[in-house]
C-alpha cells in the first residue's frame, strides 16, 4: 500500500495510465543495483530514487576528485575527498528518504560480482570501461538479472537493454576488454542524458512495461542532436549468453565455427 | 578498385581487388543487421560488390559513406570536420592498426587488400 505522503509525493506519476498506483508498488518492492557511481551513475540513481526504487544498491571504489565535478552531480566541491558512495548515500537519502541506499565501497571483480548483484532486479551500468562491464554482463547473464548498459564519450553515447536468454549479451559485440573506445573526454549533459534513459528502461523492466531498447542500440550524437536506434542480433556462438557449451563448440570451421574466423578465398 | 564487403561480426570486412572469389565460409552470423542497409539484396549472399574511384582508403571510406547515407544510416567513419578518421571508428589493413599505417587515409591498397571497418561502443561513464 501507499501512505498518504507518498500518494503525493509520487502524485505526478501516479497519473501516468502505463505507471499507476500497482506500478509505483512495484517501484517500492523493487531492487535496483547501480555498477559505478560517476556521471552514468550519479545521474541515473538520482532519478531512481526520486521515482520510489525501494532499495538501491551503489557500488564504486573512488573517491570524489575535482575533476568528476564538471559531469557527476551528486558530488560538490565539499565531498571532493570523499568516498562516492558514501556521499551519493547521504545526498540521495536527504532527496527521498524512503528509499534504501545501500552503498557498496568495493572495486566489481569476477570474485565479488555475484554477490553485489545477486539480489537486484535490474543492473544499471554506471561504469567507465569495458573489462568491468564484461564482468557484469557475464554475472547477469549467470543469474538472469537485466543488465541496462549505457556508455559515453565525448557528445555521444550509446544504450541498450540486455535480457539474458532473449537480447544479445555485451560479449555477443565485444567477446574480448578493448582498449578502444574510452578515455576520449565526456561533456556533462550526456552522461546524463544517457543515464536518464536507462533509469527509464530500468523502471519500465521493474513495473512489466516492455522495456523499449531490449535487442535495440541507441546512439545519441550531440554533435548533431541525433539519436539513432538500430536492432542487434544475438551471437549464437557467444562465450557467455550461448546456451551451447563451451565444450561441445566444434573446433573450426561452418557457420558453428568460433569468432574471428576469416574469410576463406577460393 | 573493386571493394567486396562482407558485414562480419561487428564490422565489415572489405577485400580490394579480389584476385580470387570471396566466400563467408568460416564467418560468423552477423550481430548487426544494419550493416546490409544500403544492399538489402545482399542479405542472402552475405558479399556484396561495390565500385570505387579511387585507390586509397579514404577513397574507400567515403564512398561507403555515401552508400550508408542514402540508406539513412549513420556510418560515417571519416569525420567531416576533421577530415580524418572518426572515434567512433576503428580500421585496419591486413591486420595493422589504423595508427600504424603508413599515410592512413591516404593510404594506397593493393589487390587482395584486406580492410576491416569497425564500429567502437563508447565506454566512458
């Protein structure tokens, strides 16, 4: 049941036909795991505590640093010092008090992954590689959990919904950590932007509303406010979301052959 | 030249000048669908052919481009303002990396030239 305080609070969504009072229910009971507290993270936990997520769980191994201002807008020059995850908790309780922050100060390996997200309903990417993100990815695949990934460089980003068993996996694109793709600067708005996404996608897969980037790539360019959204296939011989066993992969050769296969001149 | 595109696993495989015929044998299903926009016909195939003025990569590019364009497709791996390779973009030929190329774009290719144009997610948070 909602209480009279939250009947308010959450009036301007209640209204929403596709949210009502059963979906804002959902939000209460719901668990959502945040993979990194920057500027993905920062913004996208910001609106899903406003929006009455029950619990959410943020995980970061930083400190605020002067340079995470310019994009990560729940930390002031104040916390510069701070760990993240400790002033996200504060900042983000004081905004909606009835949601459970639980702040995680670890660094995501493939010996902790499972246990930090082995609760959640939804895994929301606020992470700034590709090494960590195939960890994630991989545990979510492992527990059936969705893993929202969301990614930024520059004035451009890029999004989609994973569903294990249904969706292509992070692996099905990129099976190896590339050191490509990263480190190029990120303007603050777009994190933000892309962020806002995903926590949309993340609500709508917690209330059974058809999340709308499942199997789908959005690629937003701010250089000429663009967004683009193309559809993407599974990877029938993925390592990680393939229901075919490692082992019983044929060694070479076909269709069924491994990745990196090149073509063949005849 | 003569480009003979095979849309891969994420990326497109591009041989110039094929001195012999260029099958998918041995290649993956492909990810991304998009990547036959511009040839809808080339879907059952999986090779498609295409003309290009010009014997450089950027030669290549470009036309690529275009063709991706008039599909409505954003594929646009030289970057018009810079007039150099976009980062969202990664190339290589035979195997070398697009730093390592001699002239880069302006790079000659040869028969049997085999180039690999790659679309890079972003990683950044």
């Amino acid at each position: 049941m909602l209480d009279r305080s939250e009947l308010i609070r959450y009036n301007r969504q209640l209204v929403i036909p596709e949210l009502g009072e059963e979906g804002q229910r959902k939000l209460k009971r719901s668990h959502i795991v945040i993979a990194g507290i920057g500027g993905l993270g920062c913004a996208s936990a910001t609106y899903l505590t406003a929006a009455g997520i029950g619990r959410i769980t943020i995980v970061d191994f930083d400190t605020v640093e002067l340079s995470d201002l310019n994009r990560q807008i729940l930390y002031w020059e104040e916390d510069i010092g701070e760990k993240k995850v400790a002033v996200a908790q504060r900042k983000l309780s004081k905004l909606n008090p009835a949601v459970e922050i639980i702040p995680i100060f670890a660094k995501i390996t493939e010996e902790n992954v499972l246990s930090l997200i082995d609760e959640a309903q939804v895994v929301v990417d606020g992470l700034d590689n590709l090494a960590t993100r195939l960890v994630i990815n991989s545990a979510c695949v492992k527990r059936k959990i969705p893993y929202v990934y969301g990614g930024v460089s520059r004035l451009r980003g890029m999004l989609t919904t994973i569903i294990p068993g249904k969706t292509p996996c992070l692996a099905c694109v990129y099976p190896e950590a590339s050191k490509r793709g990263g480190g190029l600067g990120v303007l603050g708005v777009v994190p933000a932007l892309i962020a806002n996404l995903q926590a949309l996608e993340a609500m709508k897969l917690v209330i059974g509303y058809s999340p709308s980037l499942a199997g789908r790539l959005l690629l937003f360019s701010g250089d000429d406010a663009r967004f683009r959204v193309y559809d993407i296939k599974r990877n029938e011989n993925c390592q990680v979301c393939s229901q075919t066993p490692r082992g019983k992969r044929p060694k070479n050769g076909g269709k069924d052959g491994r990745r990196n296969r090149e073509a063949v001149y005849t | 030249m003569k480009a003979v595109i095979m849309p891969g696993f994420s990326e497109l495989i591009i041989t110039v000048n094929p001195t012999g015929e260029v099958t998918r044998e041995g290649l993956l299903n492909i990810i991304m669908p998009w990547l036959y926009a511009p040839w809808p016909d080339a879907r059952g195939k999986g090779v498609i052919e295409m003309p290009v003025e010009g014997e450089t990569l950027r030669a290549l590019l470009v036309k690529l481009s275009e063709r991706y364009k008039q599909a409505n497709v954003d594929f646009e791996p030289i970057d018009p303002r810079t007039n150099d390779l976009d980062f969202d973009y990664d190339v290589l030929i035979n195997g070398k990396r697009y730093e390592a190329i001699p002239h880069q774009l302006d790079a000659r290719l040869g028969d049997d030239d085999e180039v690999k144009v790659k679309m890079l997610w972003r990683w950044d948070g």
